[in-house]
C-alpha cells in the first residue's frame, strides 16, 4: 500500500514507520505523498484511535528533507515545495486522532519539523534534534520556524535555528520539547502505553482536546470562546453521559466514540 512506510495496527493503534533507512529516512516527495495518504487513513478507518510516527533502523528517526532534490529547484519550486510539506504537517497537526513521535535517532531539519507537527513526542537516550538548514544556506521550511518558537521559547529556538546546533533527548525534555526520554528498546512499547491510556479516553473529548489547543496558536480563532464551545458539545454525547454515569455509579465508563 506504501511505497516508503511500514504500517501495522495493534490495539487500535497505528505504528507508521518511515522506511529509507539507507538515507537516514529523508523526507523525499514519495515520503510526503504515503505520510499524506496514511493521514487519510488514520482519518478514515474506525479501527485506528491513535497512531504513532517512528523511523526505520536504530540511527535516525528522519535526518531532514531529502537534500538530493534541492538542486534541481528554483525559487517556486521551493515554495511549492514548502507549502506541500506545511499543508501535510498542518494535517498530522489538526488530525482529531492522537498522533505522537516516537523519535529513535536524529531528527533534524524536516524530521524535526515532523516531530514537531505530531502532538507531543517521546524519544530514545540517542536521540537528537537540530535544525541544521543555515548549513545549507537554508531556513527550515515546513513549519520549523514556527513551531520550534511555539514549543521551546524564542530565545532557545533561535539559537538553535541560527547556529544549526544539535540537542540530545536530555537537553530536548529540559527544553520542553520531548516529554518522555526512555532506551530505544523501550521506545515504542512506551508510546504504545501512553496511547493506551489515552485511547480509553472518550474519543470526542480527545479530538476537543487537540482543537482546543490548536486554538492557542491560531490568531483567527478566540480559545476561550472554542473551549466554552467545545465544552457544551460533550455535554451533547453519550459518552459524557456514560462517563458521568460511570463515576457515580463507581464503575469504569466504556466508551463509544459518540
Ligand atoms: N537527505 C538526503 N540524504 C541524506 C540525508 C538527507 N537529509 N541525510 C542523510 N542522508 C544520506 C547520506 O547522504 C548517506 O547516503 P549514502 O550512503 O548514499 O552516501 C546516508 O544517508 C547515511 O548518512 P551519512 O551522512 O553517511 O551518516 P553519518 O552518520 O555520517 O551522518 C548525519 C549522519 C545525520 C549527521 C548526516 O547524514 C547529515 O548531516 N545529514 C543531513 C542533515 C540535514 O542537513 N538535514 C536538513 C536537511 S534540510
């Protein structure tokens, strides 16, 4: 079904794993097209509740875009080229289903821009992030700039923008941006633990949860007004009734997704 990714789904989560170990699992356009295919999946298939982004091999998660089809690219090209990558990373963003990175090794440059898009990340002791673009002449384009300020402060993000620096796992949970640091034999099963927990949760609170925080980091949109919006709307599901119900009752609520 995929040219570049690995899927398999255990209890109702999706393991996307990102499969060009030989190039570091560079984002190159085939990548970025099944990525876009998989979040049609994800959206599509009741089956999945959650899903985790990983890369193949024990050294990289993904070591950036693929560098060998710069220098074919004029100054549209790479706008084009850009806003493709934002629009699909804007996706994994705004997925109503849990989408976390599960990052094994080097994410830099695109691959850190991927982590970043899913909604939290976990990472293994060799893992390492940087946004190494200014080596190249270049400026992260598929939301880097953005997102690395939203998720780790100003002053820390363009330090690490403008100098092209790495950071280890530690130094990432220190700066917020990972929020679990574990071995890299350990990775996965301890994604797939947290995704457990949040899987069991009422799926539209999960999904309103994701929008709600989105809302901070969109100017045309009024959080508070989104979050009294969203409240109301699960005062409107059986699974606020059934959850409600469950804790009076002393029982554990069963969720249904409506
Ligand atoms: N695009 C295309 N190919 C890449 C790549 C990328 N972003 N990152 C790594 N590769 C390829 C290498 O060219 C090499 O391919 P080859 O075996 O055909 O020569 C292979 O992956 C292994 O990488 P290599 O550089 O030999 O591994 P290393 O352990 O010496 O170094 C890195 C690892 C991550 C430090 C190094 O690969 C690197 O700096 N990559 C580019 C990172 C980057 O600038 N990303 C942002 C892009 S905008």
């Amino acid at each position: 079904m995929y040219k570049t990714l690995l899927t398999s789904i255990e209890n109702n989560v999706l393991t996307i794993t990102i499969n060009r170990p030989d190039k570091l699992n560079a984002l190159n356009t085939e990548v970025f097209s099944d990525l876009n295919n998989s979040l049609e999946e994800i959206e599509n298939n009741t089956e999945i509740r959650s899903a985790i982004i990983t890369g193949a091999g024990t050294k990289a998660f993904v070591a950036g875009a693929d560098i060998t089809e710069f220098s074919r690219l004029n100054k549209e090209d790479a706008m084009a080229m850009s806003k493709r990558g934002q629009d699909i990373f804007l996706k994994i963003e705004r997925c109503n289903k849990p989408i976390i990175a599960a990052v094994n090794g080097f994410a830099l440059g695109g691959g850190c821009e991927l982590s970043m898009a899913c909604h939290f990340r976990i990472a293994s002791e060799n893992a390492k992030f940087g946004q190494p673009e200014v080596n190249l002449g270049l400026i992260p384009g598929y939301g880097g700039t953005q997102r690395l300020v939203q998720l780790i402060g100003k002053g820390r993000a363009l330090e690490l923008l403008m100098s092209g620096n790495m950071i280890d796992a530690h130094e990432a949970k220190q700066f917020g941006l990972v929020n679990h640091v574990t071995s890299a034999d350990n990775l996965l099963e301890q994604a797939k633990l947290i995704l457990s927990v949040i899987n069991s949760k009422a799926p539209l609170a999960v999904a309103a949860c994701i929008k709600a925080a989105n809302a901070v980091y969109d100017e045309k949109i009024d959080g508070f007004d989104l979050e009294i919006k969203e409240f109301g709307n699960c005062f409107a599901t059986e699974d606020m009734k059934e959850g409600v119900s469950a804790f009076l009752e002393k029982r554990k609520a069963i969720f249904k997704g409506n």
